[in-house]
C-alpha cells in the first residue's frame, strides 16, 4: 500500500500567482492522487516570516518544491517520483 502524497500550497487572498498554482497543483494532484491542503500566510505568523516574499509556495510531502510559478510537468514528476 503506497501513502498519498500531499502537496502544501502556502498563500493568500486575493494572490493572482496563488490563483494559478492553484489550479496548477488541483489538475495534477488530481491526475496522480495527491491529498492538498492550502495555508494562509495572513492567519499563520510563522508561514508569513518564512515565505512573504515567495508567495505562493508549493511543499511536496512538507519539503518546498517551488514558489512564485508552479511548472505543470516538474510537479507531476515529483509526485510521480518514488518518495
């Protein structure tokens, strides 16, 4: 039995580049299964500390995968990719 991986995306409200990620990280997790989860950086003062400046910021099982752009096929191999 293989575990789910999970794809963290850490943003706010009203961030266009975290519109797009969004959709970006909702196709393909949807594509190789992947649980999502979304955090705010305006509710968590320790997410805003690390990642204000690079907002959005996609995890992939907690470890940072990318920030700003979220590149389609680079995350589907990385979910792909035996963890």
């Amino acid at each position: 039995m293989t575990t789910a991986r999970t794809v963290t995306l850490i943003g706010k409200p009203g961030c266009h580049l975290c519109d797009d990620a969004r959709a970006v990280v909702e196709k393909v997790a949807a594509e190789t299964g992947a649980v999502v989860e979304e955090r705010d950086i305006s509710r968590d003062p320790e997410l805003h500390d690390r990642y204000w400046e690079q907002i959005p910021v996609v995890l992939v099982d907690g470890e940072q995968h990318t920030f700003w752009r979220v590149d389609e096929r680079r995350l589907r191999a990385a979910l792909t990719a035996a963890s």
